[in-house]
C-alpha cells in the first residue's frame, strides 16, 4: 500500500475544472483556425522540409 493520501475533494474539482475549461479553449481557438483558413483569409504554410532531409541523400520530390 501507499502512504500518499487522495488530495482533499476541492483540489481534485479544481483540477477538474481547469482541465475542463483548457479543453474548451483548445477546442474554441481550432474552430477559429479552421474558419479562417476554410474562408481564405490565411493560407496555410507549406511545410518545409528539414535540415535533415537534404543531408541524409533523402530529397525527394513529392
């Protein structure tokens, strides 16, 4: 068995609630992203390839 107690019941529903509500900003800032690129008003960045691509012989074209 465990020494460590369960934290007191406000800790873990704080816990809860902050991860509640980073969840529903993460959610709200990506429905944000996805509109403004789907309207055209951001183009999205064409990915770059690494430094790692060219000196290990791997340039391919796509």
């Amino acid at each position: 068995m465990s020494n460590v107690s369960k934290p007191p019941f406000f800790r873990r529903m704080e816990r809860w609630l902050v991860g509640l509500v980073m969840a529903a900003m993460a959610y709200m800032l990506e429905k944000a992203v996805l509109r403004s690129i789907r309207s055209g008003r951001v183009k999205p960045k064409p990915r770059e390839r690494g430094p790692m691509a060219k000196s290990a012989g791997l340039d391919v074209s796509l």
